[in-house]
C-alpha cells in the first residue's frame, strides 16, 4: 500500500496486477488501483479533478487529466472517505503512476493533493542480476 497526506488530506493506493485482462503475448498489462481519500482536516473539500502521469518500463510516459474521478466529484467533511476503483493499461510489464488531486474548500481556495507514486509490477516482468 502506498500512502501520502498533503493538508490533512490522506491518499492511499492499493494496485493490483488484473492477469484475466492481461495478454502478455501483445504486449497488454493492465492493473487495477484501489483509492481511498480520507479527509482527516476541519475544512470540508471537494474533489474537483485529477492529473495522472504514467510512466512505462520503456520510459514513455502519459499525462490523463480529467474532472472527478470515475464521474463523481465528491465532497469529503472532516472524518469522511471516498474510495474507488479504477485501471490502468500499459504495453509493458511494468511502470509507476503518480498524481495529484485539485481540490476546493468551502471558502473557494483550491489546493493541489499529491496521489504518492506507485508501481505497476507484474509476473512478467524480467530481471536481470549483474
């Protein structure tokens, strides 16, 4: 599990490799990742929208912004969770994703939430001892 906390805001992530939607011969890997944003802080936020950089074993990397996640953009009091699942393909064996959430406090002062780096591994990756 991967862990991160900016403004009393905790993200952790929880990546899993998905073999039944994998097909290693073409070069398709996919993993699911597990989110949950806990709002540990007395102002009430909202998730208002995400940035993603993925990065491949290769060293290409992608960027996915969006509003929300998973169509919603919810809105966390102090206490309160949100958690989803969401994917991630890749044509490699491996790779890293990181991120950050843009998030607004009831008075409309918006802050950036890091999402913490995390690894996408998988049975098929190749290791080479020196």
């Amino acid at each position: 599990m991967y862990r991160a906390t900016t403004r009393a805001i905790e993200v952790t992530v929880l990546p899993q490799f998905v073999p039944d939607q994998s097909e290693p011969d073409r070069d398709q890997f996919f993993w699911a990742y597990t989110i949950e944003i806990v709002n540990q802080g007395p102002e009430t936020v909202q998730l208002i929208s995400r940035n993603w950089i993925i990065t491949d074993a290769t060293g290409h990397t992608e960027e996915v912004c969006g509003a929300g996640v998973v169509g919603e953009q919810p809105v966390l009091q102090n206490g309160e969770a949100f958690r989803y699942t969401s994917g991630c393909p890749l044509k490699t064996p491996s790779g890293i994703m990181r991120g950050s959430y843009q998030m607004v406090t009831e008075e409309g002062v918006g802050f950036d939430v890091e999402i913490p780096a995390f690894s996408l591994d998988s049975p098929f990756v190749k290791r080479v001892l020196n």
